[in-house]
C-alpha cells in the first residue's frame, strides 16, 4: 500500500513540474525577446543619433560657408564686385530698407545676409540654382526672401525717385542755354521674358521680347520719373502720351520743359533737335557748327546727353536688365524699377568714374547706329509754337556764338 501510495504520488507531482517548466521557459522567452526589443531600440536610437549628428555637422558646414561668404564682403573690392556697391553704401542700404522698407530679419537669416543677396542676384543675373550653392540656401528660401526685399525696395522708391520744378540751367554749364530745363527724358528698351501668347506686341523694332521704359534725369544722372512696363512695339511718344495722363503722372510745369530727341514731338514741353541735322556729339569731332541750328543740335546733344550715360550706367551695373530673366513679367517690371531706385542712392553714396567712362566709351560706339535708327522712327508733326520758341532759342545761341568767335580772331 505504501509503494502503491508512493507510485502514486511520483505520479501526482509529474503535471506540476511539467507546468513549472512551461512556465520558466516562458519567462526566459519574454526575457530573451525583452532583450532583443531593447537590442533594437538601442540600434535605432543610435541611427537616429548619428543621422542628427549628420544632419547637424551639415548644417554646421552650411552656416560656416554662408559666415565666411559674407566675410568676405567686409574687403572693399569683394564687395563691390560681388554687389556692385561699396561697404559704406551697403550698410546703409540694409539701414534704409530697415527703417523706410520695412524689412525685417528672422529666426535663421539676417538682413545682411539677404539684402546680399539680393543685390547679387541683380548684379550678375544668377538663378535660384547657382545662388544656392553660393549662399547654403534652399530655392524655396532664396525665391521668398528675394521677393521679400523686392517688395521693400518699392517701398523705399518714393524716397529716391522723386520729381522736380527746378531749372538745370543754374547747376550746370551743359545745361546754360536752357532756361526752364527740367532735365532729359527718354525711353530705352529692356528684354523681358513674356507669355508665348503676348509676344506679339512685346517684340520691338530689332526682333527682340522687350518693355520700353522712360526715363527722366537730371545733370546729375539722378532719375526723376520712371515708368517701366509697356511693350516693345509701342513707340515713344504713345509711352510718354500715358506717362503724362496716368495718376501717377510726369508733372511739367508751365514754362518748363524736357529736353528730347528725335522720337518725341518738339511740342510744349519737350524740346526736340532739328532733323536732318547733325546732333550726337562724336559727330563733331574735327567740325564746328556753321548755322543755327547746328550749334543748337550740338548744345542740345551735350545737355540731352545725361539721359544715355544714364541708362548706361543702370545697364552696365546690374546685369539682370541687360538680359531676360526667369521670373514672370510683374516680377521683371518690378526688378526694373528697383534698378532705377538703386542707381539713384548709389548716385548719393558713391564716386562712379570708372564705370562712367566705360560708359560714354560704349555711347560713342554706339551713337552712329542710334543716329540711323531714330531716323526711322515714326512721330507726331511739330507745333508751330513751339517751333519758333526753338528757332529763337537757337538763333540767339548761334549769334552769341558768332560773337564769341569774333573776339578771338
């Protein structure tokens, strides 16, 4: 009974050990998987760690690039060939678009760094792309904080675009003969890039996509009107005839006038030389005026003449308007205007001798091409008031001249 008793318990306790066992090599399973789930996050934390330190030795290298690029612009000669302006005019600039632009800087970029680049992008007509590898920006970036500045400098135009009533005749001895002279006015033509469907009416008189933009100066090259965005094909006069008519008009008091050339009506207002004359100025090289109205067409030339070095000196800065650029054509009128908005503060800020006689080198070149194509264009006929207001001007030049020459011999 006791062996039988006993056999009975061995067999009793079997189930028992059996559930033990299942459930210690249970245990030691969630263990082993608890391990290998803690193995895991670990590995994943330590991706992740590396991919952050990654990301961050990157960003450390793109911000050290940027630093040292902008560095750079504290050389005057890097400067003024990375932004066309010197140091002084640019810290001056960030200043005025700060406090009459508006233009604020952000968490990750400052007003230095995109008022930099902006002027650069102007300076040498570069892409999103190309700038992105310069200044460690992304596109998107590049492309909102350019607009945001654009922006600012319309902003700031009425401050350095601003018309006047004064006569140059007091101011410059280019401008003696021309009492009530308000300056020069005159159009010059811009290629843009347009629609496929508003080509038409955008293309000029040599072939190209362009907008006509006039343009008023005085005898310091200074801009005092501007008004960009009409098309190519349109000609002078039609321009000037909607620049004195829009609300923002050109204003030219009574007695005073512009002068201008053969394009434009010799009407009240705007004085034009006489056709069939010899006018632009390397034309009178080894010759003196023999009448009238040659000695009033070669006063007139020299006088006009700010006008040209004017525009060229807008087009040989800032390289964006010599050629179309990428942006829709809003965008490109607005470029336009912050070109003309900038050459009149740098006008204030900075000594351009060098680039001006790169420019009047240029003019001369190019003034017997001008002289056969304005020949061409179509204009208003002449008032006759206005014609002997010219006819009297001139004589008068012409018999002082005559004079003058007398005493010497």
């Amino acid at each position: 009974m006791v062996d039988g008793d006993n056999g009975l318990s061995i067999q009793r306790k079997c189930p028992q050990e059996k559930i033990e066992e299942n459930e210690q090599e249970d245990m030691e399973f969630l263990l082993l998987l608890m391990k290998f789930f803690l193995i895991l996050v670990a590995i994943c934390h330590r991706r992740k760690h590396k991919y952050r330190e990654l990301r961050l030795c990157d960003q450390d290298e793109r911000d050290y690039r940027r630093k040292m690029w902008i560095r750079l612009l504290d050389d005057e000669k890097v400067c003024l060939h990375q932004l066309c302006v010197i140091r002084q005019a640019f810290k001056k600039l960030c200043h005025v678009l700060v406090e009459k632009g508006g233009l604020v800087a952000t968490r990750y970029v400052t007003i230095k760094e995109i008022v930099a680049l902006f002027l650069h992008i102007l300076a040498h007509d570069l892409k999103n792309s190309t700038i992105r590898s310069i200044f460690a920006r992304s596109s998107e970036t590049i492309s909102r904080q350019f607009h945001i500045v654009l922006r600012a400098m319309m902003k700031i135009g009425k401050f350095y675009i601003k018309q006047n009533n004064v006569s140059l005749h007091e101011v410059d001895d280019k401008w003696q003969w021309f009492k009530g002279a308000l300056g020069a006015l005159d159009g010059t033509l811009i290629e843009i890039t347009v629609p496929a469907s508003e080509r038409g009416k955008y293309r000029d008189r040599k072939g190209n996509l362009s907008t006509n933009v006039l343009g008023a100066c005085d005898a310091n090259l200074k801009f005092t009107y501007v008004l960009p965005g009409w098309e190519g094909s349109a000609s002078d006069s039609r321009v000037l005839r909607d620049a004195l008519t829009r609300r923002n008009n050109l204003k030219v008091p009574q007695n005073m006038y512009y002068l201008v050339d053969l394009g434009y009506t010799n009407d009240q207002g705007f004085l034009a030389p006489y056709r069939g004359t010899r006018y632009h100025l390397n034309l009178w090289r080894g010759n003196t005026p023999t009448n009238y109205k040659e000695l009033f067409n070669l006063r007139h030339s020299a006088a006009r003449n700010t006008i040209e070095r004017g525009f060229g000196l807008i087009k040989k800065r800032w390289a964006i308007v010599r050629h179309a650029c990428f942006y829709d054509v809003k965008t490109q009128i607005r470029i336009i205007n912050a070109c003309f908005i900038l050459h009149n503060f740098i006008r204030d800020e900075m000594v351009e001798e060098d680039l001006l006689r790169e420019v009047d080198e240029e003019l001369e070149e190019a003034a017997l091409e001008n002289e056969v194509e304005r020949d061409n264009i179509t204009f208003v006929g002449v008032t006759n008031e206005w014609s002997q207001f010219r006819d009297n001007l001139a004589m008068e030049m012409f018999e002082e001249y005559q004079a003058r020459r007398a005493l010497r011999n």
